[in-house]
C-alpha cells in the first residue's frame, strides 16, 4: 500500500522521540545531574538524546587524547632540579614535525660555546602543528608530550598562537595526572620517575661507589 | 617467500601478457628495467595502439590509475604512469609512455578508456603533460590562467622554504618565524615576464562556460528556455566547495561540467616534501571521515617499497587484525555517514543523518581511546600500528565540567558489534528503505550501465551498484582479507536507489568481518603490533610501487616512487572521489535538477579527497 513505507519510517521517529522522555522518566527528570546518568547517556546504552551539552558538560578525554604538545619539567618542588627542562634539545621532534612547526635554539655553554643538552629557546607555532602526535612519540627523552587541554580560543592569533618554552613547560606531576597508566609505563622503562640521564648518572655513580668499595675490600 | 618457489615455473597472467606485448610491438614496447620498477615502456607514438591492445585484446578493461612522474635530472623526461586491471580480478598490468619535459606531448587515451579524461586533466594541469586529442584538455584544480604546473619538481610554492624537510632553520638555531612574515608580496613568487596585476583578466571563468556555451546569444534570442545555472560551490547539498555548471533546458540537464580545485592544495606536493613517514598525518586529510583507511593504503604502499630492501619485516598478525578491524568499522562510519546525508540531500533534512551518527560516534570514541583523535588518527605505521589497543576507554578529567567514562575495550567492541550496530544498521533499513519519499526520488534516477562504470572507472559502491561486483579486497587481496568470510555486495540497477542499498549491503559484510575479527582479536593478544625499528627515517629502498585499498569510498591507490632517500620523489594519490566524478555528467544527462544533488550524494564525495 502506498504511504507504509513513510508509516513505518515515522515510527522510527516516534521511537526515538519516545525513548528521549523515557529516559528521562529513568533518571527521576534528572538526566544532567544524577552522578551516574552521564557515563550511561554517553554509552552502548544510550536510547534517549545522544548530544552532550557542552560547555555545561564535556566529555572527559582518553589519555592518549593528543592536543598540542607541551614540555615536561621537573617538578617546581623537586629537592635537586626544581622546574629543570628534560628537554635536551637533540632536536629530533623538529626533524619529525611533519608541518615544522617545532623551532629549537640548542642551548651553549656560555664560556667555551659548545652544544649543552638544554634548550636555550622553543617554540611551537600552534596555529601550524596539525596534532599528530609525532613528537611525544620519538622523543628519546619523554620530554614532549601531547597536551589534553583543546579549549585554546583566543582574541589574537598574532601574538598568542606562538608558544615559547616558559607557555610550554608543564611539571611531570601535570602529566601524571592527564595520563596516569602512560607516565607510569614510561617510568618503568626509564628506571624511575626521574629524567632518564639522571638516572643514568646516578647508576654510574652507584657503580663507581661499588667498585670503590670493592677495591677497599680487596 | 623464496623457500616454497614451485617447482614448475608458471607465468603470471601479467607477465604472459607482457610478453605478448613486447612480440606485438617489437620496437615500440620494452621491459622498465630500472631498478625496483616494473612493466613495460611505450613509445610515445605507438601509445595509443598498444593501450587499444591491452584494453581490447588483453583484456585490461579497467584503468585504475594514470599519473604522471618527472625525472627532472634523471633523464630529463615526464613520464605517464599508467596501471590497468581486468575487471574479473587479478595484479595490474603497468605501462609508461615517456616525453620531453620541454615539449611534453602524448596522444589521449580517453578512447580507449574514458575513465582517463579527469586524471589527463590533472597531469595537463599539475605536470604540463599535452594530451593530443583530449576533448576538454583543461586545468582541473587550478584555474585556467594560472601560470606554471605545480608538481613539475622546479616549481616553487610562494611559501617555498626549502626542497626537502625536515627545513634547516628549525634546528639547531631556531628562531622562530611566521612564514607570512618572511614572504613580503611579490617575493617568492613567480610571475610571468610584462605580467601586470592591473591589466590582468582572469580566463578561468570564460574557459569554465565556454565549454558548456548555449549555442543561442541571450541577447538577441531570448525566447529560450535554455539556460546555464551555476549550482555551487557555496552549496549545502555539494557536500563542501564543489561546483557544477550545468546547461539545462527548462528543468532537465543536458550537459553539465565539474568544477573543483577550490580546496585544492596539492597534497601531492606536500608529499614529496615530506619524509615518508611525515606523511602519514597528511593522509589522514584527504579523506578525512575515513583516516584510518587512507593510513592503511599508504602504509601498504610504503611497504611494498620496503619489502624490496632486506631488512623488512612484515607485520604481525595482530597488527594485520587491528589493521582490518580500524578498516572496517571506518567503513561502517563513512556509510552511515553517507546515507545520512543522501537524506540530507533528498531535504529529510538532518533527522535521518542524526540518527545514523549516534553510531558514528560511538565507533569514534573507540578510534579516540585508540589512536588519540577521533578524526585524524595517524594510526598506521610502515610494519603494523602505532599502539595496541588499550585495555579500557577511559577518560581522565581535566577540564572544568569534565564528565569521565570508563568502560572495559572488549567489552565495548563486544557489545558494539553483536548488538548496537546491527540494531542501528536495521533500524536505518526500516526507516528508510521502504520509504515512498526514498523510493520515488532514486529509482531510476542517476543510471550508470554495467559497461559504462567499468570505462568511466568508476570504484567502490558506484561500480558495484552497477552490477559489477570488483572490490579490491577480493580482486587483490591485501591485509588478513583472504582468511575472513565475507561476500562482495552488488547490485544491478545502477541507480542512486542501488547505490544506497549497496552501502546498506556492505554495511551488514563489515559486521559480518567485524564479527570474525574479534575471536582473532582476543587470540592474539599480548603479541607485538609494530615490526619496525621505531625509528623517524625508515629506511625505504629505491622503486616503484601501488598500494591499493578498497576505502569505502572507492578504490584508493598510492603510487609512491622512492630513491632510497628520505622522502619520496613521487607520491600520487589515486583520489576515488575524484574519479568518480568523471561519470557524473553521464549520470546526470536528462534528469531534472533536483536530481543531480541525489546523484551526487549518492556517489558520496569528499572534497578533502577529490582536490587534494
């Protein structure tokens, strides 16, 4: 018969609209407030209205999330390197960039001018980086990593889309908490929690004490 | 490979029908010899015998791809690149025609293969090839009047930094700077000698309705019904900037012309200035519903190069299980995607595409846990995948209003696949197949034969719905393909209706992978997802190669041409929304203009992909 085809569509509709107010019967009317709604209307289960009311509720991003990169320092409370760069200025992550929107100045030793594994300066143009993630990704160091933060609207691109290293660096404890089970793995394949050439450092020195100790006994 | 040669030494239908060839053609045909290079190289003047050859008398009806290469500096010539397939299955036959780059000059093929006409345009366009006898030899994603052919390797982009990246001035003395600022008008940019601004009259849009000129002057004959109406590129119904002129008598089209470009920015370019793996990003931007499926093509691509060199290891089984199961489920949110706004098109304005998305995000809330962006998830890696997949979705607050989720991954893409995509898939079929509105406006509409969709080479769902059933999955197999269950859906009407129920098909064969993927996918945990050695300059042998894909949208091939040095020297992109158009105004011709936006939707482009 002509027309069913339309009939049976509309009930479809009727369907969806039906199980928006169902849904909210569910929650007691509370659908924006009762603590477990949202994880549920935002899952396999969902049968009401699928939106998210942004900016009054946002979706949590995963940990892998990537939204511009940004440095880690040490934490502003370390007892030994206080805010100190992981950074070594290799300058790998520029090389990879795929839109080259990494720019490093390698820092020098002031007196004799050779290459120090610190970087004098950094930048990353924000307006060109394209979020791929390359540079967390092949950075020898754990130093750069991908940011969770997307809300970075501003009035002028001219002079704010351009980071420099002091906008950049974030504490190790930041990372922490954006990507707890990530920091977490990186740190067991380092060693611990600090920078790997410090742990480096400190494994030779234990060894030199070793030794030392060694040679005293015999 | 090698241990398990056969002891009886067949020939490979491609080898045998080069063979046929070169006794053919004696003088005019001969063996690419280079090395990592394959196929024959025609003599430019013979060209089009032999392509008449190949096609009629060797059976290669399908022309997938026809790109050109500059060996600027290596012979100094422009070569054509083209690779036929039969229809029925099997590998491509190659063959190049070679020409001067100063006078480069070669017959048309599109008498032999129509489908060749836009990718002729193109290499006319962006290389400066000739094509004697082309019946509309005109720039295609630049406009006429542009001065110069932009992939020729001694062009200059007016933001030129430097030939190759990684750039100099990065590092180790990067001081940073705006490239707008180091590019004052007029340097850096290239205009022709006594080029004045002021004098200048654009013929871009003369060339555009010349073509399509009404054969009546409006101003003395204006008792016409005929007339040219521009729909486009500002268009909600054109899926993006995409123009068409259309000539049309009262309300019926008689011709019509494709006009795009106007989101072009040659990719192509871009590619050859990357390293190899700088690209991969890159290529999550052509087609950018289906990312995934674009970093697989080009991954495929890359390692066929790789494999010629000797430290290459293929990748693992459980990357190849991950690699498929990112395939599929992009397949299922570019056809949900696509049949929501054939609605859109049809003016079910907005309702259906909602409700096909709830789908398409829940899958991307997957694809975000997985490879960090919902969209652009640089995801594939020459030798498996970036990560595993992890073990729980989960978010972490950070912002204000931040509502966190945790759910278990299996579970998730347990559940995703048995239950809530099979139930939607239905759902949609219900809501819309039957319906009169749906029925009324795409049967019969927007027709393309059997034959015509293999000439104009039409791919993916078109081609199918045209009763051909081709699907590069099973015609080429790549990938864990071979080892799974699933049918090559196709349909015989070749109307914009089939075309919706051809996606609606294929649809229901990607839960059928999807259902197999997933025992495979718990079999192989714990195994290693990345082969490589994880480092940013894989080292990729000189050669050749075409790595196709059955995106869903069609066909999608990359020709990548490799001198063992860190970026490529040709990277092409066989782009199946560009080529798809080719058969638009074939499609289109005496259907009203209400139609032509069914038609086009229902060959689904995206603009990202068509202009590159």
């Amino acid at each position: 018969m002509y027309g069913l085809g339309i009939w049976r569509g509309l009930q479809v509709t009727l369907t969806h609209f039906v199980n928006t107010y169902l849904d909210d019967i569910k929650w007691g009317f509370r659908r924006h407030i009762h603590p477990d709604a949202f994880a549920e209307r935002q899952s396999l289960a969902a049968r009401g209205v699928f939106t998210v009311e942004y900016p009054d509720e946002k979706l949590a991003v995963p940990e892998r999330f990537r939204f511009i990169p940004f440095l880690v320092v040490e934490n502003y409370d370390h007892p030994d390197r206080p805010g100190y760069d992981w950074c070594t200025s290799c300058g790998i992550c520029a090389k990879v960039c795929p839109p080259q929107c990494i720019w490093i100045v390698r820092g020098k030793h002031p007196d004799t001018g050779r290459p120090k594994p610190e970087p004098e300066a950094f930048f990353i143009d924000i307006d060109i980086c394209m979020n791929c993630g390359y540079c967390a990704e092949f950075c020898p160091f754990d130093a750069i990593k991908m940011d969770h933060d997307y809300e970075l609207a501003s009035y002028d691109r001219t002079s704010a889309h351009i980071y420099d290293k002091q906008k950049l660096s974030k504490e190790l404890r930041y990372w922490q908490s954006i990507a707890p089970t990530y920091a977490e793995q990186e740190a067991d394949a380092r060693g611990g929690w600090e920078h790997k050439d410090v742990l480096k450092q400190r494994d030779k020195a234990a060894k030199a004490a070793q030794a030392e100790v060694t040679d005293k006994t015999d | 490979m090698s241990e398990q040669a056969p002891v009886a030494e067949t020939i490979s239908p491609t080898e045998e029908a080069l063979e046929l060839l070169q006794k053919r053609f004696k003088k005019t045909v001969r063996r690419d010899d280079r090395e990592g290079y394959g196929g024959i190289v025609v003599d430019a003047s013979r060209l089009e015998k032999v392509a008449a050859a190949i096609h009629d008398d060797l059976g290669y009806d399908y022309l997938s791809s026809a790109t050109a290469v500059d060996y600027l500096g290596q012979g100094d010539h422009v070569e054509m690149v083209y690779h036929a397939y039969r229809i029925a299955g099997g590998p491509a036959l190659v063959f190049k025609a070679q020409t001067p780059r100063d006078e480069a000059v070669l017959p048309t093929l599109t008498g032999v293969w129509p489908g060749v006409d836009f990718q002729e345009r193109e290499a006319w366009d962006l290389m400066g090839i000739r094509f004697d006898g082309h019946p509309n030899l005109k720039r295609i994603l630049m406009w006429e009047g542009f001065h110069g052919h932009p992939l020729r390797k001694d062009w200059h982009e007016p933001f030129f930094e430097e030939e190759l990246k990684p750039f100099g001035s990065r590092w180790p003395d990067g001081h940073v700077q705006r490239s707008e600022e180091h590019n004052p008008y007029g340097k850096n940019v290239q205009y022709p000698a006594e080029w004045s601004p002021e004098a200048y009259e654009s013929p871009a849009e003369p060339a555009i309705y010349d073509n399509i000129n009404l054969g009546v002057d409006v101003r003395t004959d204006l008792a016409t019904d005929r007339v040219i109406v521009s729909l486009g590129p500002q268009h909600p119904s054109t899926h993006g900037v995409f123009r068409m002129v259309v000539r049309l008598d009262g309300e019926t089209i008689e011709g019509l012309e494709p006009v795009m470009g106007y989101l072009h920015r040659n990719h192509e370019k871009i590619g050859e200035r990357n390293t190899f793996i700088q690209n991969m990003p890159y290529t999550d931007r052509l087609d950018y519903i289906c990312s995934l499926s674009n970093n697989l093509g080009y991954a495929i691509s890359i390692e066929q190069l790789m494999a010629l060199g000797a430290r290459y290891e293929p990748p693992t089984y459980r990357a190849e299980v991950i690699r498929v199961l990112m395939a599929e489920l992009t397949r299922i949110v570019n056809h949900v995607w696509a049949i929501g706004f054939l609605l859109n098109d049809l003016g079910a304005f907005f309702t259906p595409m909602m409700y096909a998305v709830i789908e398409r995000e829940l899958i991307l809330d997957f694809f975000e846990a997985t490879t960090g962006s919902r969209m652009m998830c640089n995801y594939m890696r020459f030798g498996g995948v970036a990560a595993d997949i992890p073990a729980r979705i989960r978010g972490v607050a950070n912002l204000i209003n931040d509502r966190v989720r945790d759910m278990n991954t299996m579970d998730y893409l347990h559940s995703l696949i048995h239950e809530r995509l099979p139930r939607a898939i239905d759902q949609l079929d219900e809501y819309l197949t039957t319906s009169e509105i749906m029925t009324n406006r795409c049967m019969g509409v927007g027709v393309l034969t059997r034959d015509d969709a293999i000439a104009y080479s039409a791919a993916g769902p078109v081609l199918r719905a045209s009763g051909v059933p081709y699907d590069v999955r099973r015609a080429e197999p790549y990938s864990i393909y071979p080892d799974l269950d699933f049918d090559v859906a196709v349909r015989y009407h070749g109307d914009v209706y089939d075309r919706y129920l051809v996606r609606l098909d294929e649809l229901r064969q990607s839960i059928r992978i999807l259902k197999q993927v997933l025992p495979l996918l718990n079999d192989t945990d714990g195994q290693p997802v990345f082969t490589g050695r994880g480092v940013y300059s894989p080292r990729v042998p000189a050669g050749e190669s075409y790595g196709r894909v059955e995106n869903p949208k069609g066909e999608l091939g990359f020709y990548v041409v490799s001198e063992g040095k860190q970026n490529p020297r040709r990277y092409h992109v066989r782009a199946p929304s560009f080529i798809n158009l080719t058969a638009l105004e074939q499609m289109c011709k005496g259907h009203k203009v209400a139609d032509v936006v069914a038609i086009l939707g229902s060959i689904d482009i995206v603009l990202g992909e068509t202009d590159r």
